[in-house]
C-alpha cells in the first residue's frame, strides 16, 4: 500500500513543474532546486562597464588632484605653523596662484555668466571674512590636538566623499 502512495506521489511530481517560490507548498523535497530551472533567470555581469585605458588614467588623475591640493594646503599650514614665511607673503603666493588658475578655469569652460561665479567669490570672500573672528576664537580655546585631530579626519572625509567628476556606476 505504501507503494501506491509513492507511484502516485512520483507521478504528482512530474505532472507539477517546480516553482522558485518559498511560501506555496509544492510536492517536491526540501532541497530539490528544480534542475535547470533554478538558475534560469541568472543574469551575471548585466551591469559591467569597460573602461578605456585613457579613462582610466584620467580617473587617476582627479584622484592624485584633490590629494595633491591637501597635501599642498598641509605645506602650507606647515610653513606657517613653523613661521619659515610670514602670512603676507603666503597670502600674496596663494592668491597669485588661485587667480592664474581661476582664470585658467574660466577660460577652459567658456562661462556665458561671469557674474554668477564674481558672486560666488564675492560671496566666499564675505563668509571668510565674517567668520575670521570666530575661528581666531575657537582655535585660542581649542587645544591643538584637538584642532590636528580635527584636521585629519575633515582631511579623511574630503578624500573619500569628494566629487571627482567621473562618471562610473556606483
């Protein structure tokens, strides 16, 4: 008798094709995985891109840019923590710089508004300016550490987070 049961039962099975569904009871073994059925719909790889040797290069790059531009603003915190260059002149360098490479930028982009970026400077060089007193405070109730600390971990954050321009699938 017990054998009817399973010749039914085998043949029940063949009538029922397998689902890949956990919550429908079917009549097949726990760990029966459907044969081909089961990685049918298996997609690999569906996403990849392939970059060009160029694009890599280039995405290398933005990325030495940005830690160079830290590394450069730590020299030049360095200098003048170490007193080797007064502030007047690491100030009059700076800005020389910042104005031949902003011009630079501006050139390469072709802007059609000149204004919106005078107003961004304008209004970068206003909250510099207003809040030169509260910094000046802090960093004379601050420890050192503390402010070192700090600087790193801002130092951290910057490279992970920064907008590097590439375009790439994250």
């Amino acid at each position: 008798m017990g054998g009817g049961r399973n010749n039914h039962r085998i043949q029940e099975e063949k009538r029922k094709k397998w689902r890949k569904i956990l919550y429908e009871r079917q009549p097949f073994e726990d760990e029966y995985s459907g044969g081909s059925e089961f990685l049918k719909e298996l997609r690999t790889n569906i996403t990849v891109v392939e970059y060009s040797f160029m694009e890599a290069v280039c995405g290398a790059s933005l990325v030495m840019l940005h830690s160079n531009a830290i590394i450069f603003y730590y020299l030049v915190f360095d200098s003048i923590n170490t007193s080797s260059i007064s502030s007047v002149q690491h100030f009059s360098l700076i800005f020389a710089i910042a104005l031949v490479l902003y011009t630079v930028y501006l050139y390469m982009i072709r802007p059609r508004n000149l204004q919106d970026h005078f107003y961004t400077f304008i209004t970068l060089l206003g909250f510099g300016y207003v809040l030169t007193p509260v910094i000046r405070t802090l960093t004379d109730t601050i420890s050192t550490d503390t402010i070192y600390a700090m600087s790193f971990m801002l130092f951290l954050t910057s490279f992970i987070f920064h907008d590097y321009a590439m375009v790439a699938p994250l």
